[in-house]
C-alpha cells in the first residue's frame, strides 16, 4: 500500500494546477467549481457524463484524467480502488494526448501521475516525455504555460530522473528551477543538492531542454527494414530484442503501419504468457510490469488505428484476461460488446461474445468475492463459500508404480488471482523432507517476498525449483509423492505429515491444512475436512 503514498503529494500538487488555468466553458466551468470545494467524487462524474457527450474534445478529456486522478490519491487505504481509478484517469489522458500531442494540461498531468504512481505501472518514461514536451511548449510559446504549471513540470521531471537514476539530469533541472523560480519552494534544499554535485562533477552541464528532444520519425524505408529484421530475430528465438526494436519503431512512428503494432503485441504477449521464472527474484513487479505495459501498447494500438477492428478485440480480451489490479474488465467489456455489435467480420464476432463471456463470468465472481471478504460474518457467505466447494472425485490408482503417496485435496475458494499453494513432507519430528508442488510466484521469489509462511519456513526454500509450477485455482487437485526425500533417495518407514498451505489475495484468506500418514507395509488413508479454502485433504499410501 505505501507504493500509492506519492499519490498524496500529487493531489496537493495538482491541485494547485487546477487554479492556474483561464475559465473553461460552462460545463467544465461547473466541474471546475466542484473540485475547487473538495468535492473530487461529484467533479469526476459530471466529466465523465461531459467526456462521453464530447469524447474527441481533448481539454475536457485532461481535465477528467485530472478528477479522476485525484480520487485515485484518495483511495489511499483500498489500494484496489487506487489503482482502478489510476488506469481510469491514464485512458483519459492518453486519448487526449493521442487527439492533441500539444495539449498542455493533458501532458503535464500524465507526466505528474505517471511519476507518482507505482514503479509497476511503467509509467515513468512515459512521464519524462510528457514533461519534456510541455517544457517545450513552453520555451515556443510561453503564454500557453502559466509560471505555476511550468514550476510544477520542473519539480515533477527532477523528481522523475531522479526515479530513472539519472542524477546529473535531476541536478541540472535543479539548478535551473533555482535559476527561474528565485522565489520558489525549497531553495535551501535545492541549493544544497546542486553544490554537492557540482563538488563531485565539475564539468556537470546545465539543463537543456533541445539536447532532450526526441528521435525524428523513421522513413518508410526504415519502417519496412525494421519489420524485416524483427522477424529475423523472433525466427532466431530474440523475442527481447525484436521487442525492443518493435517498440522503438512505434514510438517514432505510432501511426505509421497496423503490422507494427501487431507484430509487438504478438511479442510481448508470448514473452507474458512465459509464466513465472528466476527473474521473479529480482524483480518482484515484473510480471505486474508487463501487465500494465501489454495494456499501454494495446491502447497505442487502438489510438493509432481506431477503426481496426483486430485491435479492439485483442484490448477487450487482454482487459478481461487482465490480473484484477490492471482494472480493465468493464473497459474489456465495452471494447467487445462495441466488437459483437459492430460490422466486423464473424470470425472477430465470435471471438468477442466467448470474450464476453469469460468478462461476464469474472464480474458474477466479483460479487461473491466482496461477500467473502465484506460480509464473511453473515450466512450469505456461507452460501458463496458452499457454491464455490467443487466436487470429490477419486483418482483411478492402478496405473501407479508403487509404494506410492497419493495428495488428493481440494481448493475450495476462488479469487481474482489464483492462490500461493505449497504442499510439502515433514518426518514425524517435523524435519522437512521435500516440496511435492508449490505455486510459481512463491517458488521463484524465495525469501523475497513470503507469502507461504508454513512452507518458506520448513523448507528454507530447498529443493524448490524442480517442483514450481503454475498457480493452481478452485477445484480438486492431486498429486504423488513418491517416497523419496531432497536427495532422491528411498524413505524409511514410519509416520510422516503431508502438509498443504494455501494463501489468496486480495482476499487474505489463508489456511494451512495437515494429515499423519504412516508408510509401511499396510495400506491407508488419512481424511482430513476442516476449514475452507483448503476444505478437503485426502493421503492414501499404497504398498506393494
């Protein structure tokens, strides 16, 4: 929750943007007036209700990724709701910056937000760019910039280089907020900061703003070499690097061919599709990165060729596909209603109403997700958790070699993201054995972020990497131990424990779940039904 923290800054600060700009027309005029007495909630659904009367109208756009981004600074304590209205105010603001580049409020307010918000969101590029191109507007035409929105440009780019690590940029932007604004906030500290540099680097150059300008468009030449050689790379298994130059390409030339855009999505999505792996571990956001930054590329697709049927429906699917905190599935929902209402082709409209769907399905869910977690004291809940148990089943033993182990449990509940889930040995003195299965997330991560207490701490994460899959959901899963400890050698005889933990979030429902099993010369079963979200735990061990 302390990655939205910056959020409260940028409501003060944005909030000082709101006086610096002339009156708007009437409609906005009264929205204005709402935000002005503190009533952000009101403010963002009068323009929302004005954006869909005037969507091609890029100041009424700006000013509702404004009030919408307000309310997500207030949502410090649902960090859910945060980041629903963040993506909410960031498709505003990217459609009024894809219909009016120069549109100063809708960059310098992308630019704040994209600064302030979590590093996972993959904004922070972004950002730099929208500030550098409001300074710009300024430096040629400085009666569009009023003095309190340039101010706010500078503070917010310093803040953003230094995010980059890009001291020396920070700094020279520093030195000149100094030079501009002698009258400005934090002169000491801003001073101080500026002395020190300069102390460490002599030679540190001054802040200028056309050493920054961005890359002239690609020719049509190089669009098609460019394509070409992307191909060749993907051919020869350098997804990363046909990425990288996909992306470069669209930058230049965000309108300049459908294949482009095609061809990164295509990209990007396999490399997303890869799962879980050892980068995990070094980057705990990463997947949460190419989530936020799979919808950012799907949207530049739609901007660019709104009239592309192809490029609706893969944003409608991936907002529905899309983790819970991406907050895309109404906006899934419209892109492939819009689809199955249009007059694309059938193959498209087919696609899109299974979409629907799956969208529809995932929505249903939410409700008896927010009973579980509001309401988990009245019988309603009940009733959702009993919905929610699937069914027994027995597995067929035959084909077994054994002695074998069987696991038969049941996840009994289902929330918006699949849940960690270990299941491991213990001997009877509760010494750790092995790891029969545990969740990719926690098996990649380790110790950097634990979420599988019972399991992180018996097993000390050994022996884990053999056995990391793909999250398992809601229904009945089994699985075989088949006597052998970490390092592969035969058991002895005795009573060991199967132990399975499970952790959901948003929800924060956990349960750890144990049953004794002797191995042996007889065969036997242990049942175990208590709790929940691990409601069912089945170990039979079969001798010879």
């Amino acid at each position: 929750m302390k990655r939205w923290t910056g959020f409260i800054l940028l409501i003060c600060l944005l909030n000082g943007a709101i006086q610096a700009h002339d009156a708007p027309p009437p409609t906005l005029d009264a929205a204005k007036s709402l935000l002005d007495a503190g009533r952000v909630g009101d403010a963002a659904e009068m323009l929302r209700r004005i954006a869909e009367e005037e969507p091609l109208n890029p100041e009424i756009l700006a000013w509702a990724g404004l009030a919408i981004g307000m309310l997500s600074g207030q949502s410090q304590q649902d960090y859910m709701a945060a980041g629903r209205y963040a993506m909410e105010s960031f498709g505003y603001l990217d459609k009024a910056v894809g219909l009016d580049p120069n549109q100063v409020q809708a960059r310098l307010y992308r630019g704040v937000m994209g600064v302030n918000v979590p590093p996972f969101m993959n904004r922070l590029d972004q950002a730099v760019d929208d500030l550098l191109a409001v300074l710009r507007i300024q430096k040629s035409r400085p009666d569009r910039v009023r003095p309190q929105d340039h101010l706010l440009a500078c503070q917010t780019l310093m803040t953003g280089y230094e995010k980059k690590g890009e001291t020396d940029k920070a700094v020279a932007v520093a030195a000149s907020i100094l030079e501009r604004f002698p009258d400005g906030p934090d002169q000491d500290t801003l001073r101080a900061k500026v002395e020190s540099r300069r102390a460490e680097n002599p030679e540190l150059k001054p802040f200028d703003i056309d050493a920054e300008t961005a890359p002239e468009p690609l020719t049509d030449e190089e669009i098609a070499a460019n394509l070409a050689k992307a191909g060749l790379l993907i051919a020869g298994n350098e997804p990363e690097e046909a990425l990288a130059l996909l992306k470069e390409t669209a930058e230049r030339n965000p309108a300049a061919t459908p294949e482009i855009h095609a061809l990164l999505l295509r990209v990007m999505s396999a490399l997303v599709n890869r799962g879980y792996d050892e980068r995990i571990r070094q980057d705990t956001d990463i997947r949460s990165k190419q989530a936020f930054e799979l919808i950012h590329w799907s949207d530049q697709a739609v901007l660019a060729f709104p009239d592309d049927p192809r490029f609706r429906l893969i944003r409608g699917v991936m907002g529905i596909s899309m983790p819970f905190f991406v907050g895309r599935l109404d906006q899934g929902i419209s892109d492939l209603t819009g689809i199955a209402e249009s007059d694309a082709p059938d193959s498209l409209k087919a696609q899109a109403l299974y979409w629907l769907g799956v969208g529809h399905t995932r929505k249903a869910m939410d409700y008896w997700n927010t009973v579980a977690v509001k309401f988990s004291g009245f019988p309603a809940c009940q009733l959702v958790l009993n919905a929610m148990r699937p069914p027994i089943d027995k597995i067929n033993t035959d084909r077994l070699r054994k002695p074998v182990v069987t696991i038969n449990f049941i996840s009994g509940y289902q929330d918006q993201l699949p849940p960690q889930t270990a299941v491991w040995i213990e001997d009877d003195k509760g010494r750790y054995v092995r790891t029969i299965y545990v969740s990719g997330f926690s098996g990649h991560v380790k110790e950097k972020q634990v979420v599988l207490p019972a399991w992180a701490g018996s097993s000390a994460f050994q022996g884990v990497d053999g056995v990391t899959g793909a999250s398992i959901d809601l229904g009945e899963h089994v699985l075989v131990w088949d006597l052998t400890d970490l390092e592969g050698k035969r058991v002895p005889k005795g009573k060991y424990g199967v132990k399975v933990e499970v952790s959901h979030w948003p929800s924060m429902k956990y349960q750890a779940v144990s049953a004794e099993i002797r191995v042996g010369d007889k065969t036997e079963k242990t049942v175990v039904k208590e709790g929940y979200y691990v409601p069912y735990l089945e170990v039979s061990y079969l001798s010879r």
